[in-house]
C-alpha cells in the first residue's frame, strides 16, 4: 500500500504557497489541491503532444 504524501504537501503548502501550518491542517484536499494545481509547474507534453507540435512547426 502507497502512503498518502502528507509531509510532501506539507512542505509544499507552507514553503511554496505560504499557507500558515495550522491552514494547512484546516483545509480539505480539494482546497488544498486547487491552489497547489496553480503554484506548481505544468507538467511536460506527452510523447504524441510533442511530435504533433514538431509536424505543425518543425524547422
């Protein structure tokens, strides 16, 4: 079984978006998830999404 990363979001909610310890333990998932969607970079297009891109503008 896979642990929940609690101390991982922690450190994230707190270092990252500045959120006080005891607002952090006061927020649900889905709250606490939505603000970290927007302060973490995006993640890297798929495979098929970049060769896409290299068909349409390719040098």
């Amino acid at each position: 079984m896979t642990r929940f990363p609690f101390q991982r979001l922690y450190v994230l909610a707190v270092l990252r978006l500045g959120i006080a310890p005891s607002e952090f333990w006061g927020m649900t998932p889905r709250e606490l998830f939505a603000l970290l969607k927007h302060a973490l970079p995006p993640a890297p297009p798929d495979r098929a999404t970049l060769e896409d891109l290299i068909r349409r503008y390719g040098d």
